[in-house]
C-alpha cells in the first residue's frame, strides 16, 4: 500500500514511516522542517529515511492547500498517518499563531484531501494533553475534554472535532490518537528527557517543576509506533474513532530522574521549581479501548527504555 506520512522528518513520523516501509509499504512522507527545535536533528531522520527505495520525501508546508491536494491527486492514497503539528504545551504561550496555523488550517487541508481523492481512512495525532486538569486517573476516553488549558491542548481537541465533522457528513473515517509522553531514540530535544540527559552530562542542575511532584505515563515510541500500525490497519474499528495510546503507568518524574540518572552514570542534581502554565501534575492512559480496539499492549517499562535512548543520544552526539 502507498501510505502518506506527515511528519515523517519528526521523531514519532520518523519511526512510524520506517515501521511501514519494514512492512513493505511505500511511504510519502511531507514535512516543513520548522525551526522549532534544531533543524539539523530532522534532516538527519529525514536522511535515514531517504535512503530507502520505498521512501517518497516532499518538503512543504500543511498550510499550502495546493501542495497537499497535489499530493493527494497524485498518489490516490487509501489511508493517510497525520503526524505533522506544531507541539509543545509551553511554546503555545508565545507563538499561539504557529499553533493556529498547523494544527488547524494544516488538518482542514488534510481532511479536504482525503474528502476529495476517495481517502478511506484518516489516522491522526491527538494528545493526553486535551483532558486538561482533569484529576480522575487513569484519564478515559469517555472523560469530559471540554476544558483545555493550553491552547496546544485546544488545538487538538478542535482536530476531533473536525474529524467528527467529516466522518458525519462525508463517511470518512477518521482514527484519533491520543498519545502519552512518548520516549525513545531519536526523541524532541524539548521534552524532559532529552534536556535532562544533556544538563546531566555537562554536570549541571536540571530544572523540575512542580517541586518534583508529577507523574507521567511515559511511552516509549516502539510501542506507540505499533498502535499506530494497528490503527491503519484494523478492520474492525467504527468510522469514527479516538483512543489513548500510552503505557498505562503513571511514573513518578523523581523516579524517572532515578532510572536516567543510573542510566547516565552521574548523580542528579535538581533545582526545584513551582509549576508552569499549562502544564498538568499527572498523565495516565486506561488502554481498556485501544487493547480492546487495536490488541494493542505495551511492553517497554522505562527502566528497558531510558537506557536506549541514553545509548542512542551518547552515539548521536558522540559523548
């Protein structure tokens, strides 16, 4: 099957599109390379992915609707793995119109497309981040998302309900992903572990909020990749979907700093902070629908996964 990726120069689209050429799929990805976080780190995944024969790459932007459509009306794609987004909860505090921009003019192209050239099915990335300050643990697809706090978090909320929209009124079905805290090689040098490890290497105190006191259901990425997999795939799922994809463990974060300090060889050194706008105390995923749904169950605990991804940034940054 020829399959678009979008993201696919990101660290989970990065993943997902090696997966499926490992399958035997054909992948186009599209990626703009935002300067987000350093550019160099996305070409060099978008470079391991060029070197593949099954591999398609087209560098342009979601918000250029001509360039998605003829993208769509050349290949005729039966399924598309949306991936692309402007992340981060805190980056969202000073750049609301890049967020505006890619997650909601970006996704309508996206759903316009596959309206248009005969899409069967949608996969999209979602987030833990849409159940907002909700204290009921673990966060349930049926649980109340009507109160983002973030406007990340907003953005994908909007992208179910757009989603919603084109299932009922045109039969597209639409698979939203709701992913936790997701870890491992090739990971966001905006995400705790990645800017821990680099602080904690060069000896230097890491900045924990929240005075330590959070938890996240920290994902590594093979086994998100496999949901994702399944989610294109599965035959029976209904024409509109949305599942948590996570490992079903809230992890204290002193704990992780434990495990990737042992990792590390060093001790960690912790300046304690109060928390930051946006962000929430504590994230985890019931998997009840998505084991249920996709057979999907995830195997990696963070003492397996923190050292391979240690492993992988001491061989990346030669360190």
């Amino acid at each position: 099957m020829k399959i678009l990726v979008t993201g696919t120069a990101g660290f989970i689209g990065m993943h997902v599109a090696d997966a499926l050429m490992n399958d035997g799929h054909e992948v186009v990805g599209l990626d703009n390379f935002n300067d987000y976080y350093p550019v160099r780190l996305k070409r060099d995944r978008h470079a391991r992915l060029l070197a593949r024969r099954a591999y398609t790459g087209t560098e342009g932007d979601l918000c250029d609707a001509g360039l998605v459509r003829s993208l769509f009306d050349r290949h005729r794609f039966e399924v598309v793995c949306h991936l692309a987004a402007q992340a981060g909860v805190r980056y969202s505090l000073e750049r609301p119109d890049a967020y505006q921009k890619s997650n909601v003019e970006g996704f309508l192209n996206i759903l316009e497309s596959c309206r248009h050239t005969g899409t069967r099915r949608l996969v999209y990335a979602s987030s833990s981040s849409v159940y907002g300050g909700n204290t009921k643990l673990p966060f349930s697809e049926s649980d109340s998302v009507d109160r983002p706090i973030s406007l990340y978090a907003a953005t994908k909320k909007a992208n179910e309900l757009m989603a919603h929209t084109y299932t009922h009124l045109f039969g597209l079905q639409t698979v939203g992903l709701r992913f936790f805290t997701v870890y491992g090689p090739w990971g966001r040098p905006d995400m705790a572990l990645w800017l821990f490890t680099a602080a904690m290497l060069k000896g230097q105190a890491i900045k924990v909020f929240n005075h330590g006191n959070m938890r996240r259901d920290f994902t590594f990425v093979d086994d998100i990749v496999q949901g994702v997999k399944a989610s294109l795939f599965e035959t029976k799922l209904n024409p509109y979907e949305v599942l948590n994809l996570g490992n079903h463990n809230a992890e204290n974060l002193k704990d992780m700093i434990r495990v990737l300090a042992a990792a590390l060889g060093v001790e960690a050194k912790m300046e304690l902070l109060p928390m930051q706008p946006g962000d929430v105390e504590a994230t985890y995923a019931d998997i009840t629908l998505a084991q249920a749904k996709l057979a999907f169950q995830p195997r990696t605990k963070i003492a397996e996964g923190i050292p391979k991804f240690v492993a992988w940034y001491k061989q990346y940054h030669n360190v």
